[in-house]
C-alpha cells in the first residue's frame, strides 16, 4: 500500500542560455513579442542543463522527499531518455513499478530556452506520455491512500476519467491540478466535484466558473461552489487564495528573485498535500506549499530545490476571513 501515487507526464529537460538572440515585438507572435537568432549560423550557447520534469515525476519527488511511500504511475520510451527518467526516479526512492515503456514514441521532450534577464520558451514534443492510457494500468495493482493527478494530455483524458472512477469507488482520496485540455472538456466540473483537493490558478479557474479573468474575488468565490474539497487558486507573485470548510485563506509569498520557474505549480500542489495529508492544517499545508514553491524557484530543473521534510523555511503572509473580498493585505 503506497501513501500516494502520482500521475502525469514524465519529461526529459533540456535547458540552455545564450545571449546571442534580439528580442523583437510583433503581433505575428502570441505573447506579442519573440526571440530571433542569427539563421544558418552557429550560436554559442552560455550553458547546457539536463534534468527530468514532468508534473507526474515532479509532483513524486515532493512525496518522496517529504518522506511518503510513492509510486509514479505513467508511460516513458524504452529510450535513453526514459532510462535516467526511471533511474532519477528511483534515486529519490519513488517506485517505478507501474511505469510502462513503449517501443511506439519516445520520452516526452522540453527544451527550455533562457533569455538572460528577459525571460523563456519552452520548445515541448509530447511522446510516450500521450500513449497512456486505460490498457496500461491495472487499477488491482493501485493501492494507496491518496491520488495526486497532475495535468493530462488531451490524449490521455479517457484514463483521467477511468481512474478517477476507480479512485471514487475504492475510497481512494484525490488531488486534481488539471490541464487547459481537461478543463476544456464537458464532464470537467462532475470529475472535480469528486475531488479532495483541485488546483488552478486564477486563469483556468476563469474557465471552470465561467467568469471574467479580472473578476478574482468573485472567481474564488464561485470555484467554492462549484468544488465540494480544498480549492486553491494561484495567483502568480499575488500568492494563493484557498477555501475549505467554510473560510477563505489567502498567503502571500516571501519571493527572492527566481532563478528558474521551471515546477512552480508543480512543487506548490504536492508541497501544500503533504502537509495536508499529515495534519490536514490548511494554514500549515497552504505555508509549506509556498515554501516549497519558493524552494524549487532557486534551482535549476523542477525537483532540485524541493524541500526534504526536515527542512525548516521562512513562513508566509496568510489570513483568513469568510468573506474573500476582505482578505487584503495591510502593508
């Protein structure tokens, strides 16, 4: 029996700087702005960096460190790649046994590209991890307490459904933090009304309420009634805001400059359950899942800055209120 078994992507993470790029504005681009290079050149690049993602792996290194017995359950290429994916992952002492190979795509991919105090692009190839799906798990083999899913492909959303199924008629808890592609889906709200815990942040809670992305308060409000467990909803540098039995939290993040952003949510959803699932103290949980967030941001890669359970950490801003309108900050 595993305390928790985490599902979602497993990736192998590539990341490089250079400063031999110009930054350019056009609309042609949807952020409105873009990265040019010098074409049919070689460009020098300042470092090279590997590592492993994934929000599936990098939600069980966050257990694993916190001192849980998990498991990740996923698909990766019977690769390389997928070889130091399983291998870091056994390092952390996270069981690989419900991991499937496939000979059919190769490990998911990201390249993350550094503009040296500017900003990133991640470059993304979604392989083995699309593939998975209902006939790769036998559900009799998924013995926990708790579920953590981290976001599904839309590929992957029949398995998504399968398992919560699985996890609600097996008294097993769940923790969602669903994808843009999930949340796009009609059966969404029903799936997150069943879970313990769902997380979002303020944009993609703006699409499961229906609501106007600049109406925040309101958005947390209505996420409440809509999800019957902990809701937390993100808010970038602003912090989190929360709901649960009745009361409203919000925390604000003590935030040193990030070094890399690669995991944040990542390493905030698993931070905030482990603290949870040891004393379901939201003001505890909502602290070590900022802390831990704020850890992972000063590392390279998404589990190195993870906290280990004996670790102390600065605390947060947080205050409590029934009323969501009112919880602000007094500076």
């Amino acid at each position: 029996m595993f305390d928790i078994i985490t599902f979602g992507s497993a990736t192998k993470d590539i990341f490089f700087r250079t400063k031999e790029t110009a930054v350019v504005e056009d609309d042609v681009f949807s952020t409105k702005k873009g990265v040019c290079f010098p074409l049919g050149s070689k460009v020098k690049m300042e470092e090279i960096y590997f590592t492993s993602g994934g929000g599936g792996t990098n939600s069980a290194a966050t257990f694993a460190k916190q001192g849980f017995n998990v498991a990740y359950c996923g698909k990766v290429g019977n690769d390389s790649a997928g070889e130091n994916v399983l291998k870091e992952l056994r390092e952390y002492g996270i069981s690989t046994n419900l991991v499937s190979l496939t000979d059919e795509e190769i490990t998911n991919h990201s390249i993350v590209f550094d503009v040296p105090d500017i900003d990133r692009t991640i470059f993304i190839y979604r392989g083995a991890s699309d593939l998975h799906s209902e006939k790769d798990v036998d559900v009799d083999k998924l013995q926990a307490e708790w579920f953590y899913f981290a976001s599904f492909s839309s590929h992957s959303i029949p398995l998504f459904y399968h398992l919560v199924e699985y996890a609600t008629s097996s008294g097993i808890k769940m923790m969602m933090n669903p994808s843009k592609a999930q949340l796009e889906d009609g059966k969404i709200k029903d799936a997150l009304g069943k879970a313990d815990v769902v997380l979002l942040n303020m944009e993609e809670a703006a699409v499961v309420t229906g609501l106007p992305y600049t109406e925040g308060v309101e958005i947390v409000s209505q996420a409440a009634k809509i999800i019957n467990g902990v809701v937390l909803i993100t808010q970038g540098v602003e912090g989190v805001y929360a709901h649960y039995n009745n009361v409203f939290y919000r925390v604000r993040p003590v935030f040193p400059d990030a070094i890399d952003r690669t995991g944040a949510g990542d390493s905030f959803g698993s931070g905030f359950l482990s603290e949870f699932m040891r004393s379901g103290d939201m003001g505890a949980s909502l602290q070590l899942g900022i802390a831990n967030s704020t850890s992972c941001l000063q590392k390279k890669g998404a589990k190195h800055g993870l906290l280990r359970k004996e670790e102390k950490y600065e605390t947060n801003q947080l205050i409590t209120g029934s009323d969501p309108a009112k919880l602000k900050w007094e500076d």
